[in-house]
C-alpha cells in the first residue's frame, strides 16, 4: 500500500497540474492573487559556485550538479539542471513536525496573508490557495522556464491518507490520453543499469503527458517518498540518466529518453506529433504537515519547476497564464478526493 501511495500522490497532487492543464477551458479566474512580486511559499533558490553563499533569485548559475545522497538533499541543494547548466534549487516547505508552536502559527499566518487564517483554513473544497508563478531566468534575464508554487489546507488523518481508495484511482498503465504513467520494469532497470526492492523508497517511472494540446514530454521520473504520523512528502525529478544506455549490456526495451516534441495539425486537420527533441529541467516535490492547530488539519505544500523551451509556446506567456487556474483546480480535486 505504501508503494500506491507514492503513485497516487504523485499522480493526485503533482502531475494532475498536467492533467487540468488539457481541460481547463472555462477561463475562471483563481480566488486569490498570485501577484510575482508577493513571496507566499517561497522562491527558486539558484545554486552558487562552490564557496559562495547561497541566494534567492531567479536567475541561475550554469554550474555542474553536485551528487547527494537522498533527491531530497539533491533537489534543495544541488537543484534541477537545465539544458544550460543552470540549476534551480527548490524552496524549503514552510513548516516541520518539530517547529515549535509557537512558531508555527506565526509562519501559517504568514503564509496565509492576504486571508485571515480563519478564511485560508476553513472546511471548504474552494477554500483559499496560496499561489506563486516565478520566472526563471539565466544570467542575460532570458527566461527559461518558471516555479509554480502552492500552499492550502486540507482535512485528512495522515495515516489514513494510504488507505483510502482515492489512492489507488489514479494506478494503472494509463490515465488517459493526456497524462500516463507506469513504473520500469525490472528488464528496463536491468538494462539501464539501476534496480530496486520492495524496501525502497525511491521509484523510477515513464511518463507520458501531453501540456495544452500542444506539446508532449516523455522521459523517466525518479520518485522519493515518505510517510510517518505527522508528516508527508514526495519528491520527483526528470532523470536523463535513462537517456544514454551506451553503458548498458543491452539497449532499453523501450525508449527511455526524456524529450519534448510538438503537436500540430496536418493538412488534413488530424493532429500529428513533431519530432522529438532532447529535454531536461523538470521536478518538484509535495509536502504534507499537521499544522497542530486543529485536528487532522493538513497544510499542503507543492513545489513546481519547469524548462519551458521556446519553442513551445513561441515564447508567448500561455503557459504562465494557465498555471494559477491548474493549481488551483489540483488543490481543489485533491480535497474532493480525500474527502470521498
């Protein structure tokens, strides 16, 4: 059960971002602002050269990743390496199991402004979602992609986060055409080099996901997780070390590669896929805390970090002004599931 609940979060919570972006249509508004200048659940760290202290920014540094021994320490340290060479670290979550009450209250009142915490904290599918867009930049302020960031309240026993069947809803081969998932299997991890065990909690995964009916991105996820009584977190990374099996005894069973390509239509109005070219520089973690202000309170944290070739969108901001509504939409189906 513990292995659906690291799926299902990440397919519930992380990569439904993907998932709303294909339905959303109806041009709604979010309930709350998400102006770039207001830090609500904090910002993309970049990653200094050695010695250097480190900085919030949005710009980057074209710097070489260095190794950690968890993606926890690698993705808030090391970061997410773009084409590049610039890495983006991600934030910190706003609160721990063991910060003290005090402290706790003082920072979930922060990070609830402009609401009042009663209005941010209610029992409400549409309750308030803390939203941050913010660019990502390198060192000439060209943009390459952005952090999505968000922060709201749920209700749910932790412990029984796992147990419930929304958990296992989102399993399976596929999840539809926009978006699928499927762990490697031990032939892929065999041929690449890299295996697992029951007693793991790091994963591998393929995925499929088609962004805005416009572009499609496959490639191999690495997948962290943990769960306890008080605290929940996943952590997941497009990996390009499944894109090279020079080194392997036999090639991939399938084509583990990360690349983008795009959708258009042909002369005849079907829609047909581009070719495919080489991707890097998407990850982002969830991160779920009792607030110890209430009973079974949770606060949800996600972080988001995306490459956004300019060939996407051709450089136009539809990606960035489609992202507020897909998380507030994930935020609002992540109450409704957990409340079924």
């Amino acid at each position: 059960m513990v292995a659906a609940w690291r799926l299902a979060f990440l397919s519930s919570v992380g990569w439904s971002i993907i998932l709303a972006a294909s339905a959303i249509g109806r041009g709604q508004a979010p309930d709350q602002p998400h102006s770039p200048g207001r830090t609500s659940v904090g910002e993309s760290r970049t990653v200094p050269p050695p010695q250097t202290t480190p900085h919030r920014s949005g710009n980057a540094l074209p710097e070489s990743p260095q190794e950690g021994p968890s993606l926890i320490e690698h993705l808030h340290h090391s970061g997410i390496t773009f084409p590049g060479g610039e890495r983006f670290a991600l934030p910190e979550h706003a609160i721990r199991a063991d910060t003290p009450a005090a402290e706790r209250a003082e920072l979930l009142a922060e990070l609830a402004r402009p609401y009042s915490w009663q209005q941010f904290s209610r029992r409400s599918v549409v309750a308030p979602v803390r939203i941050r867009i913010q660019p990502l930049e390198d060192q000439a302020h060209q943009r390459l992609g952005y952090l999505a960031t968000s922060a709201f309240i749920a209700y749910a026993a932790i412990p029984e986060l796992q147990e419930t069947s929304l958990l296992e809803s989102t399993l399976g081969e596929s999840s539809g055409e926009a978006f699928q998932i499927r762990p490697l299997t031990p032939e892929e991890l065999e041929a690449v080099g890299s295996a697992t065990s029951p007693e793991d909690n790091r994963r591998w995964f393929h995925v499929r996901m088609n962004l805005l009916k416009r572009v499609v991105i496959r490639g191999v996820l690495e997948v962290e997780s943990h769960i306890d009584a008080q605290t929940a977190h996943v952590l997941w990374m497009m990996t390009s070390d499944f894109s090279d099996s020079s080194s392997a005894e036999s090639e991939p069973p399938v084509d583990l590669r990360c690349t983008w390509s795009l959708l258009h239509r042909d002369a005849t109005g079907q829609t047909v896929e581009g070719d495919r070219h080489p991707y890097r520089g998407m990850g982002g973690c969830l991160f779920v805390t009792e607030t110890g202000l209430a009973q079974d309170q949770l606060l949800v944290e996600s972080f988001w970090v995306l490459h956004e070739p300019a060939a996407w969108f051709s450089g136009s901001n539809q990606l960035r002004s489609k992202l507020p509504l897909m998380l507030q939409e994930n935020a609002r189906e992540f109450r409704r599931r957990i409340a079924r």
